[in-house]
C-alpha cells in the first residue's frame, strides 16, 4: 500500500490532521474487515466533499459562463460532478493506489471501480476543506477536476451511466421509448422517454433518437440524485 505522505507530495497538499486523509482512503469494506465501526469510514467526508465541490463549480461556471441560462449551467455542472467524471479525474493522481481495502474489494478490482474512485475524491475534497478551509479546497478543485471542461462535457456519457446506477440496485436494463417525432425530414425533433419497468425515469427531446435518448437518461440521472425518482 502506498503511504499517505506519498499521495500528500502528489497533490501537493500537507495535512495539519493526518487522520482526516486517511479518513478519506478509508473505503467501508476496510472498515468492516478492520472491525473500525460504521463511523471510521469516508463516506461523512464524501457527503460532505461533495457540497464542496458542487459550491465551488457553481460559482466557476456561473463567473465563466456569463452567457448560460440556469438550465445550461445545471447540465455542465452536473457533467462535471457525476461519477464517471469523478473517476477520469483521478488519474492525475493516480488515487486508486492510496485508498485502503478490504482484501476481497482489492482482488476484484476495487482500485479501477468508478463508484469508489468517485466517492474518495469527494472524500478527499471533504478533509481538505475540514482541514484547510475553503480556499485549499478550492484549489484542489480547480487543478484537478475543473480543467478541459469541453473534453469532459463530451466524456460524459449519460446512458451509460443510468444503466450503471440502475444496475448497481436491481438487475435488468432500462429501456427506452420514442414518443413523438415531428418536423420535416431534415430537420426533425424526436422526444424519448426513458422507462424502468414501466416507471418513467425521465424524458428528452433532441433532433436525432440518440440525443433525445441521452437528453432523456440525463433527466433520469438528475431525477434520482435529487430524489424526485427513486427505483
């Protein structure tokens, strides 16, 4: 296991409190083997790392994107702070090889899971911010998760990510419908709706199947993280 002084020199921050970024490695299988109790895991740190960070990227896109409407900055911030995103930004620091698991979660793969290279950047945000303030947090951010906001916006793959949220609760696949198609041949506006089990999830227009697709799973992901949908 690499050390945390290690990870501390690759992102340039030093802890006052050690026992917050170890806090923030910790994932709960660990925990669980190590008999730490529930508490000593990270996730208290990723929920909070996450409000960090969705403060901070509110503010840097709404001073730097001047010219989008609400709606516009919602669907770039929501890009910005899903999982799969999360995760591509942990390469930089290569934060798989610092997170402490059980012996189990490592042989399967853990280190390269999106959800758990997810939730410890979100914990990590979260002691930083506990142990540095706003401004270090903020600095985090802005070098690791706040850079090629174009290639990022294009990274994100909505549907495959609502596949893998649904997936990771039930078994089975969502599906989904086309429910209107208007407007000439070539210039046509298809509207989808997005289903699990017949539930509706979310719903999306665009001018071709696959972009009212991707419009719909994206309503659908932003429906359950803020719990207007539970499935």
């Amino acid at each position: 296991m690499a050390s945390v002084e290690e990870l501390q020199s690759v992102i340039g921050y030093k802890f006052k409190d050690k026992s917050l970024i170890v806090k923030a490695l910790t994932h709960s299988s660990y925990a669980n083997e190590m008999h730490m109790g529930k508490l000593n895991d990270n996730e208290r740190l990723e929920f909070l790392g996450d409000a960090v960070l969705e403060i901070v990227t509110s503010r840097f896109l709404y001073l730097n994107y001047p010219e989008y409407s609400e709606g516009d900055l919602t669907k770039l911030r929501a890009s910005l702070v899903c999982e799969p995103t999360l995760a591509y930004c942990t390469k930089d620091i290569n934060l798989g090889k610092y997170i402490f698991l059980a012996h189990g979660e490592d042989k399967c793969g853990g280190r390269e899971r999106k959800s758990i290279l997810s939730d410890a950047m979100e914990a990590l945000i979260g002691a930083i911010y506990l142990d540095g303030g706003m401004d270090c947090a903020s600095d985090f951010i802005m070098k690791y998760i706040l850079t090629d906001i174009d290639e990022k916006k294009l990274f994100h793959d909505c549907k495959t990510n609502l596949q893998e949220v649904v997936q990771a609760k039930h078994d089975g696949n969502v599906e989904y419908k086309l429910v209107s198609e208007e407007g000439p041949a070539h210039n046509k506006t298809f509207e989808s709706i997005v289903t699990y089990h017949d539930k509706v999830l979310g719903s999306g227009s665009g001018h071709t199947k696959k972009a009212a697709e991707q419009e719909a799973a994206y309503q659908a992901l932003l429906n359950i993280k803020e719990g207007n949908i539970c499935i």
